[in-house]
C-alpha cells in the first residue's frame, strides 16, 4: 500500500511553507526537474517534532536551478557548495537544496567522491534508516513516501540503524551521529548497527581534526548533550580522539547544571 504523506505535511508545516512547496514543484516541472523532501524533514514531520530547515533533494537539477528556484520564490541564495548544495532564504525559512547524488569513498574518513545520482543512490548514501525516507514533491505524486530502508519501521520501533556494515568505516564520523540522534530522540542504537559502532571506532583517526571539532561543536549545541557526552565516553569515542580526554562523573554533574542550546538536525 502507497503511503501518502499530504495530510501529515500540512498539520506539521505553515500554510506559506506548504504553498511555496507547490510552487517549487511548478517550477521544477517546467525544468524536468524532481523534488523530494528528504533527511531530517521527513523523519521530524513524522515524529511531529519542530525542525529548523527544510530538506529537498533534486533529481535531473543542473547548477543554475537553484538560482531559478530562488527567484521564481522571491527568495536569496545563502550559499553554495562544490557538492551541488545549495541554501536558500525564503521568506524568513530556509530550505536546503541538495543535488541527488551517489557518492564513493576512497579509504576511511575521506570525503567522498560525488556524482549525480537517483533517488534510490540518494537514500542509499545516508547515515540511518530513518533519515533515508523520501517524499515525493512532483505535482503528481506530491506527499508519496519512497522507504526503500525500512526507514518508517525504525522509526516506529525508535531504532537507530545504519544501512549497510561499511557505513562507520566510510565515514566514521557517523559515530557521533549515532549517539546524538539515539540521545536527542530518545531511540536505542540497534544491536548491529551497536556492534559495528564498537568495532569501528578506531576509524575516528583517520578523520581530520575539524571535522571532529565540528561533531563536538554539534553535541554542545543539543540539549542533551551531557548524556551524549557520557555516551560518548562510555563507547570510548573521546579515548580515541584524544586519549587523555576523560570526563569525571564530578564534572558531567556540573555540566549538567549549565544551560545548553538545543540545535536540531
């Protein structure tokens, strides 16, 4: 049965937010292009919990539509990057746009080879199930789910779970996803996806220091990032960035008791 997502998108988004939605996929029609929301957007509008940006991935999109979109919204660019991602600022909201893409990695911790790709290579590239869900924007298909990992189960399940055993090894980083994603939600990491974290954590080192700073700027900016960082600590994530790092449970009490921002995706 074809799950729609029509009815659960306007209870979770403004008005404004859903029209300028169906005037982007005006547009892409008109430039063969197709849209799907994608990532933390869909996984939020399910659990029915606030999210900051929205996500679209763009299928058959060359470099210049985003430039389209963005004036055809009355919208400005933010930025643009090398990976054929793009931030839009669209009446106060912003909206990420991101080509399809499949990617390749070359050995551990680097960044991946990138080429344009489907929507099933899109999915398929993403760190958990529940973050692989697609849907549908195209005018005649608008609110349809593309779930080709199961994503919906785990979240119904409240699982953390990889899409295939090399995930923390392409990209080790994905370990401190796991943590902030299973302590942010509430979800349990799932018993393989658990396993492979532990046998694949040394993996961190061939990650380079500013994309680990950027992973612990990420946890600070959550509000539970105590119980992330004792997470962390306990899979010995912090060891292994840096070996005298040890937190005392004096220090996570006191930690505990400082305010702490809470940034979500």
């Amino acid at each position: 049965m074809l799950l729609n997502l029509t009815e659960t998108l306007k209870s979770w988004l403004p008005s404004d937010q859903i029209s300028d939605l169906k005037k982007a996929s005006e547009t892409a029609s008109q430039h063969g292009v197709l849209l799907y929301l994608v990532g933390g957007t869909v996984r939020d509008a399910l659990l029915d919990i606030p999210s900051s940006d929205i996500d679209i991935s763009m299928v058959n999109a060359d470099h210049d539509f985003p430039r389209i979109l963005a004036k055809e919204l009355n919208g400005e660019i933010i930025s643009m990057s090398q990976f054929g991602t793009a931030k839009l600022l669209i009446k106060n909201n912003v909206v990420d746009l991101a080509t399809a893409r499949n990617e390749k990695y070359e050995r551990p911790g680097a960044l991946p080879t990138v080429c344009s790709g489907t929507i099933l290579e899109d999915m398929a590239r993403r760190d958990f199930t529940v973050n692989s869900i697609a849907v549908s924007l195209s005018l005649d298909s608008w609110g349809n789910v593309f779930d080709p990992f199961e994503g919906m189960r785990d979240l119904q399940d409240k699982n953390i779970r990889t899409l295939h055993a090399k995930s923390f090894i392409d990209d080790p980083t994905r370990i401190f996803r796991t943590i902030r994603y299973s302590e942010r939600l509430l979800f349990k990491v799932e018993h393989k996806t658990m396993s492979e974290l532990k046998n694949n954590v040394g993996y961190l080192n061939c990650v380079k220091g500013d994309r680990i700073r950027r992973e612990m700027e990420k946890i600070f900016q959550e509000y539970r990032a105590i119980p992330m960082l004792a997470k962390a600590q306990e899979l010995r994530v912090l060891s292994t960035v840096y070996p005298s790092l040890m937190l005392k449970e004096s220090l996570l009490k006191k930690l505990s008791q400082t305010t702490i921002g809470d940034a979500r995706k």
